[in-house]
C-alpha cells in the first residue's frame, strides 16, 4: 500500500545495484515535485544534464552528486542538441 502515493513525491533516484535498492539522487534540486518531472537525461562527456517538464535545464558532474541549474539566466528550455 505505501508504493500508491510514491508518485506524488517526485525526484530523482537512482541505483547502483541493479535496481533492488533505490536512494534519491536529486540533491541541490528543490523537490518534492508535485506537477513536473525529469523528461529527459542527456550525458555530455562527464557531464549530466536533465530536462523538466516546466523547462528547467539542470546539470551535474558525473562523479558528484549535486545538481546545478544552467544556465540560469534562461527562465525556460524547450530542445537540448549535442555535437557528439
């Protein structure tokens, strides 16, 4: 029964076990989010950037656990390219 409501708290999480334990993995990022989520990852080099539904565009090294909004002088994204 405690699994229902789990969708109302969104974040981050992640796994390093394959998938049997999950720890959240949205430090730095102000949540719970009640009405957006992550709707895509996007990992640059050592760099990942995750896109939010409301047009956030937030980033984090690969090697550390906390996330940085970027650019902040833009107040929405809508596309992310790469040159790979």
């Amino acid at each position: 029964m405690r699994n229902v409501w789990l969708w109302r708290i969104g974040r981050i999480e992640e796994s390093t076990d394959g998938g049997d334990t999950w720890r959240d993995a949205s430090r730095g990022m102000k949540t719970p989010w009640k009405n957006d989520m992550v709707i895509r990852f996007l990992q640059k080099d050592r760099t990942i950037f995750a896109i939010l539904s409301n047009g956030e565009l937030w980033m984090r090294p690969v090697e550390e656990s906390v996330w940085m909004r970027f650019p902040l002088e833009l107040p929405e994204v809508n596309a992310v390219a790469t040159n790979r």
